[in-house]
C-alpha cells in the first residue's frame, strides 16, 4: 500500500530556527578582543559592520573557534516561537526537512553534526530529514523557508517557491516573507491547503 506523498517544508537552520548572528555575537567579541556592545545588532551578509574580516584568519577562523571551542551549534538560542511553530507543523502533517550548509569548513563534520542533533533535539523540534548541503534545491522540498539572501535568489532562479524570514541582511528581497514565526506558520500552512487543493 502506497502512502499518500506529504507536503514538505524545507526549513534552513542558522537565522530561521536557531539565532545565528545573536549566539555569535558574544562569542565574536571574545575572539576580537572587544566589548560586546560595540558589535551592532543589525548586520549585513558577511559581518563587515564586525571587522571580522580584518581579523588574522577573518570568518573562517571565528567560525571554527566559535563550533569547536565554545560548541556554538549547541548553545545558539532558537528563534523566538521556532520550536513550537515547527511542532505545530508537524501535527499538521507536514513533513519537515532541516537544510543547512554547516559542512563548510573542512575536518569538524563530526562536531558540527552532533552539535546541530542536539541542539533540535534539545529543542524538541520535529523533523524527518536532516541535510547537510549548500545546493539546498537538490532536497526537493514544496516549500523553503530561507534568510540568506544568496539561496533565496537561487531557489527562486529554480522556480521554487520561497519564503524570506527576515533579518537585516535580506531586507531588500522581494516577498512573500515572515517577520516571526507566527507569520511563517500561517503561510507555510496557506500554501500547504493550496497544494492539497491542486492535488484533488
């Protein structure tokens, strides 16, 4: 007997359901060596507004300080409402998919792994797929919720269909977007009934 195919959500995890840029923050003024305050909140893609990059190594090497030494995927906060919004999906009978490109950096896969399987599951966040990829279109999903303004433009070039979930670094893109998790359940859940519709 054939299950019938379930709408699926491909949800990205660093900026939508985990703080990335407010779990780094701190972290970045230890390794800069700077008061934390002095790092704005608002930043752009890349983090110039840090001065990372002028630091020896720039981004890479706080990244990698930031996972190994200080198990950043495990400690960032989730984003406010994340967490029960994608249970709330799940009830719904969506299935959901994590995409994440945290494989970036050579030789801490291992660490970046368990760290990020903790993290959900510390956070009782439901999913039945887990991807580690930077071609995020590959994982066929319905549905994409995304910040970087990069892979919004790519699933968007592929004719997939893309939510914004806003932050200071995609703010010029076109919509659909959510503000909140409450805004991205309700359309998550509004293109979920069309796509039934179409099917029947």
């Amino acid at each position: 007997m054939t299950r019938e195919r379930r709408f699926v959500i491909g949800v990205d995890l660093d900026g939508v359901c985990a703080d990335f840029y407010g779990g780094l923050r701190p972290i970045a003024a230890e390794w800069l060596g700077v008061n934390v305050t002095s790092l704005p909140e608002r930043v752009t893609w890349g983090l110039p507004e840090w001065g990372v990059d002028m630091a020896p190594g720039g981004y890479e090497a706080l990244h990698r300080f930031a996972v190994t030494q200080r198990e950043l995927f495990r400690v960032l906060p989730p984003m406010p409402g994340g967490p029960a919004a994608l249970r709330k999906l799940s009830a719904e009978n969506v299935r959901i998919r994590i995409i994440t490109h945290r494989f970036f950096i050579k030789h801490f896969h291992q660490v970046a792994a368990r760290q990020t399987i903790e993290w959900l599951d510390y956070h009782d966040i439901p999913y039945w797929d887990l991807c580690f990829m930077q071609e995020k279109a590959a994982v066929g999903a319905d549905l994409y919720l995304e910040d970087s303004p990069r892979n919004v433009e790519l699933l968007r070039s592929e004719n997939l269909s893309t939510i914004v979930f806003t932050n200071s670094t995609n703010e010029d893109l076109p919509g659909p977007r959510a503000n909140t998790w409450a805004e991205a359940l309700e359309l998550i859940l509004n293109r979920k009934r069309d796509w039934e519709q179409q099917r029947h």
